[in-house]
C-alpha cells in the first residue's frame, strides 16, 4: 500500500455548502495516478477536495491470494483521513468498476468483513459507482462480490443515496467476443453494456439507475473517440448528482 493517496482540490474555493469531500475507489489492476484527469474534473464539479484511495495492483494481487479485506481496510482510512482534514461528518463515496464492491463492504452492515465490522455507513452520504458488476452467477472467480452480496444485500441504507451508473456503448448481440465477456457476468450476453460489464450485472437492486448511452468502461473499448466515464467533464456532469455540484458566484467585473 501507498502511505497516502493523491488529494485533488478545486480550483474554485470550495463550496461552503458541500456535502463532504470526496473518497475515490479505483478499478482492479488500476494505479492510483491513472485518475488524476477524473478526479481533477470531479474536485472543480464539486468543489470538493478529492481523495484517492491508495491502492495499486500488487494489493489487488495480494487480495486475491488472502482476501479483500486489507483493500477495504484502506476505503475505511482513506475515508477517515479525509474526514478528519475537513469540517463535515460524511463523505461522498466513488467506486469505479471493481472499486464500487469495494466501498459496499465499507459502507458495511451488521456483519463483519475480512475480520473487521466496519460502520461506514454512518460516514457516508453518497454512494456512486461507475461500471461495477453488482449481480454476478454463484461462481468461484467472482466469490468476493457473491460474498459482499450476502453480507450487505442492495441498497441496503435509507440514509445513503446510492447511485449505480452504466453505460450502453455495446451490445452483447454485435460481437461475440463482447457477448463472452458478459457471460462472465450473466448468463445470455446478448444485452447492451459499457464493452466489459453488461447492463444487467451494473444495476443494483433498489439503488438510483442511471444508463448513459455512449460511455465505454474505460479507454482501452472505446477506441479513439471513444468515452468512459471519466473522458472530460461533460461526461462527468452526465452523472454527477445535481445536490453535490459547486454554486459558482458571478462576480462583478468593475467598470472602466
């Protein structure tokens, strides 16, 4: 594990009235670094400060061999830690593909996970993942997000927003080397999807649906002009709530 993750701040001043800052959960085999664009346009949509949660592919490797619970382990500090730099008592929680299965067991329940029960619930206000494969077969590969299912089923908090974004770039039908790669997820691969997680698997059950045509998982399926969810900040603002945006003041200029 990195010490700390990147912080990224908003150009503007923040927002007096911002939920909280922001905590982002990067995808399987993902650096860090690798969202400094997404992070940087979500700090001067919000106009709140960003925290990347400090996990690389040697702990998604690790978490394979031992389990996942020292990753959700670093959700929970990364979250304490911004906290603690601000002056709110919630955050905002972003999971991108992998990493939202990773902020459900944070944000927890009444059991434990990986040998800690974690509370984050209490601390979250929003919960917004990115591409995530919530409903997966009874399989052996996918056995941590079978787990997190029956431990902490939909969306299981009243108190927490949760907002499950996919996007319709495919469709299974068009291309079977894209309706294998849904069938990791659901049984007939024949739906649309983001290239790599069919819409079925993206949804979870009682949260916020929000399908944005277009949008690939990421940069390698779309091509060169092709976007995911963290091409520029039109794309973003496609999903980002409208309650967590900054209020930019019109200010005057004085006249000559």
């Amino acid at each position: 594990m990195q010490p700390n993750g990147p912080v990224y701040t908003p150009r503007m001043a923040r927002n007096a009235e911002a939920p909280g800052p922001i905590v982002f959960v990067g995808g399987h085999m993902s650096w860090p670094m690798g969202y400094r664009r997404l992070t940087r346009i979500l700090a001067d949509v919000s106009g709140s400060e960003v925290h990347v949660v400090p996990i690389t592919p040697f702990d998604w490797v690790l978490g394979e061999l031992r389990g996942y619970g020292q990753l959700v382990f670093e959700v929970a500090s990364t979250v304490d830690s911004a906290l603690l730099e601000s002056d709110s008592k919630k955050a905002v929680l972003v999971g991108y593909s992998a990493g939202g299965v990773l902020a459900r067991a944070y944000i927890g329940g009444g059991s434990p996970y990986g040998g800690r029960r974690y509370s984050g619930h209490r601390r979250i206000s929003h919960l917004i993942t990115l591409g995530t494969a919530h409903n997966v077969p009874n399989e052996r590969t996918l056995a941590p997000i079978t787990e997190i299912n029956k431990l902490f089923p939909g969306a299981l908090h009243p108190s927490i927003r949760y907002l499950c974004v996919a996007g319709d770039a495919v469709d299974g039908a068009s291309s079977g080397r894209i309706r294998r790669r849904y069938e990791r997820f659901v049984g007939d691969g024949r739906v649309g999807g983001d290239g790599k997680v069919p819409l079925p698997s993206a949804l979870l059950p009682g949260a916020e649906s929000l399908v944005l045509d277009g949008v690939y998982h990421d940069r390698l399926f779309g091509g060169a002009g092709g976007r995911w969810y963290g091409s520029d900040r039109e794309t973003v603002e496609r999903w980002w709530p409208e309650e967590l945006r900054v209020r930019e003041r019109l200010v005057e200029k004085p006249r000559a």
